[in-house]
C-alpha cells in the first residue's frame, strides 16, 4: 500500500506517521524531515533549504523532486511507504508520477486531512518536537509527563523556528496558494479520502483505519 497523507502544516502529519510506521511497517518519507535532518548535518542540500524554510517558504522544486529521486530508489525493497509533506506543489506531483510510473508503482490512496485555520494555529505555536527521534507533543494538547523532555526517547523537546507565530502564518499562505490545489488533483485521480483531522490522535487514527 502507498499512501500519501495530505493536509496544511498542522494537521497531524507527523503524528499519524508515527502510528502508521508501528501499524503497517510502511516507509516513511518525509521531505520537511529530511530538509532538517540535512539542516542540522549542514550539507549542502541543508544549507540550500535553509532559508526557504526559516522564511516559511517552500524549498524550491528542483531541489524537492532531486531529493526525492534519490529517496525513491530504496522504496522498491520496502511493504509500501507513506509520503508525509510531498508533494506540495503541482510540478512536485507530476514529477512524483512519473517518478513511480518509472518504477512500476502507484499512489494508491491520498488520505487528506481537513482541519479549520484557527485550531491548526494553536496546534503549530504550541507542537514541541524531539529532533532526532520526530516524537511529537503539543504543551496543551498532548503533554510529555516531564515538561520540555521526550516520554519516549530522552532527548530534549524543541519549538522549532518554523513553528513559530510570524512564520506560521506565511506556511498556511504557501499551502493555501501552492499546495491546496492538489486536492482537485487527487480527487480527479478518484484516489482522495478526506477525513475530519479534528479530535484527538487516535481519534483521528481509528478514522483513518476505517478507510484502509
Ligand atoms: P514540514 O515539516 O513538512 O512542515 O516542512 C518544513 C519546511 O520544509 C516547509 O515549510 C518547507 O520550507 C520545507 N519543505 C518540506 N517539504 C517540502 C516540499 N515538498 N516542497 C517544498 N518545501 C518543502
């Protein structure tokens, strides 16, 4: 099964992730993890996706589809995978069909979730992350039992830049301009399920397992 998981930056992405990797042992891309992860090592893709990202700004096409060409090489080996912040624009999604036509794969479902604006801000301002393990918690939402430290891994909780007030609202205006024309996309492909991201984490998982 190949997924992808679709929605505004605050919608749950991550989250959910995290309960489809223990579910159905799907490989898990994510782009935005990759940008940071590159970041925090100061490669060259890194140091080139900085100031996109510090700005809210999408990373420019031609370094996104590079990066995921070189990612979807170790896909065929895998039992599926789940796509977590790719494709985010529409040249993006054409590259990534042409990509898996290539490879003799498909999406099979786009698994879109919807939330209202007001609530996906109070869930970015306050999401606290672990860097390296991507555990996420929310200081209102879903606490750690330990304030600003991982229940799972140790590591010490961070707000990320990108996270914050003034940067979040230029993210919401690039996924409203650029990437939430995809859902007409996926929807003529017959292969968007919308869901209510509203709720709470599992909440919102068992809906998604009632589409599986
Ligand atoms: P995310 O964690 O998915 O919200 O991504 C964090 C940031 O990484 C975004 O605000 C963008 O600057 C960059 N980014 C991640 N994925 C993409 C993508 N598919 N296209 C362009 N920029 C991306």
């Amino acid at each position: 099964m190949n997924l992808l998981l679709f929605g505004a930056p605050g919608t749950g992405k991550g989250t959910q992730s995290a309960f489809f990797i223990s579910h159905y042992k799907l490989f898990h891309i994510s782009t935005g993890d990759l940008f940071r992860k590159a970041l925090r090592e100061k490669t060259p893709l890194g140091l080139k996706a900085q100031s996109y990202m510090d700005r809210g700004e999408l990373v420019p096409d031609s370094v996104v589809i590079a990066l995921i060409e070189q990612v979807l090489v170790d896909v065929k080996s895998r039992n599926g995978f789940i796509l977590d912040g790719f494709p985010r624009t529409l040249a993006q999604a054409e590259s990534l069909d042409s990509l898996l036509n290539n490879m003799g794969l498909k999406l099979d479902k786009v698994l879109y979730l919807n939330v209202p604006e007001e609530i996906l801000i109070e869930r970015i301002v306050g999401r606290r992350v672990a860097e390296k393990s991507g555990y996420v918690y929310h200081i209102k939402f879903n606490p750690p039992e330990k304030e600003g430290i991982c229940d799972k891994s140790g590591e010490k909780l961070i707000h990320r830049n990108d996270d914050k007030e003034g940067v979040v609202t230029q993210r919401l205006k690039a996924y409203k301009e650029q990437t939430a024309p995809l859902i007409e996309y996926y929807r003529e492909k017959n292969i968007l399920f919308e869901l209510d991201g509203c709720g709470s984490p599992k909440k919102v998982f068992s809906r998604i397992q009632s589409l599986m």
